[in-house]
C-alpha cells in the first residue's frame, strides 16, 4: 500500500474546503439571483456562509488529518517494536541461546501462549520441540490455526491450568492482563519480559 504524506493530506483537504465553499457561495447566490433579492446584505450573507463553509471543512479536514497522523505514528511505533523484539530474539538465538532456557530456568513446564501472530508462532516452533509442554494457546481467530495440530482457544473459553501464559501482544499487554486476571491466577509474562531477562 502506497503511503500518502502529510502533505498531501493537507493540500487535498485545502482545495476540498475551497471546493465546498465555492459550491455553497454559487448556491447561494443562485438562490438569491432566482428570488431577485440582490442585495449588500445578500452579498454579505453569501460571503458569510461561504466563509462557514469553509472553516467548517478546514476544521474537519484538519481533525481527520491529526486522526491519519496519529494511526500512522502509532503503526510506526509498532512495527519498530516488532523490529526491535525479533532483533534482540536473533541476537539470542545467535549466541546460541533458545527461549527453552528460561522456561526451564523458572521451572515453569505448561506453557499457554497467548497470541498467535508472528511472534506467537515463532515461539511456538521454538517450544514445541523442547521438554516444554506449550499446552493450548489463545488466539481471537482460534478456528484459523487449525493446522498447527495444537489445542487453540478463543479468550472467552475456559483456560485450563498452566504454569505460566506467555503473551506475545506485548503493546496491548494491560489490557491482556487485566482480562486474563479475571479468569486465571496463574503467572503470567510478555515474551519481550522472557526475551529481554535471558
């Protein structure tokens, strides 16, 4: 997908604001013009409305411009977490180092992941062939992972006991915990916590 600048945004939401206040004094002129209320005070409110108009759309234009900018600086902050996490994870695994290490060091051997994205998966590949039980994991689109031959449950399901369930949605981490809270006692970390304490 193709990004479009700032910039471009604001330019394109000028000229629409200028459109529309051109189209509503040409309303409102013909309006008058038909009606033969000619007139300075006629001229004026013709103004004055194109000039609503026209701020109206500057103001919405520049809300939806703040909105766009924000969207994309929260995607950014994202992917260059991602980028961040997934670096640090081949950092690890290049100095030889699996995730296995810290499971094991914790005593912790049923393992739930919570999140089945990229970093869900590539935990789960790197578990499932260890001494590491991952025992079910949790995932919105559970129905999706079929294939994966592993026991996949939505959230609103009941979790079986485990010892630890590690969520890989580490932005929304909080909001994660604080629904999981509600439904398990069992401890609970984000991948970035194991990846960043080994």
């Amino acid at each position: 997908m193709r990004k479009i600048s700032s910039m471009t945004l604001y330019v394109g939401a000028v000229l629409g604001a200028v459109l529309g206040a051109a189209f509503a004094l040409l309303f409102v002129w013909l309006w008058q013009v038909i009606n033969g209320n000619i007139s300075t005070i006629s001229i004026a409110a013709t103004i004055a409305v194109g000039l609503g108009v026209f701020i109206f759309c500057q103001l919405k234009n520049w809300a939806n411009l703040k909105k766009t900018e924000k969207a994309q600086a929260n995607k950014i902050r994202k992917y260059r977490s991602y980028y961040y996490l997934f670096s640090s994870w081949m950092v690890l695994r290049n100095k030889g180092k699996m995730l296995v290490e810290y499971f094991e060091n914790h005593n912790l051997k049923d393992v739930a992941i919570c999140g089945l994205g990229r970093l869900g998966l590539c935990l789960y590949e790197e578990l499932k062939n260890s001494d590491i039980n991952v025992k079910y994991a949790i995932d919105n689109k559970a129905e999706s992972y079929s294939y994966l031959g592993l026991k996949v449950i939505t959230p609103e399901e009941h979790l079986e006991a485990v010892d630890v369930i590690v969520i890989t949605k580490f932005i929304e981490y909080k909001k994660i915990v604080d629904d999981l809270r509600k439904k398990t006692s069992c401890q609970i970390v984000s991948l970035e916590d194991v990846i960043f304490s080994m």
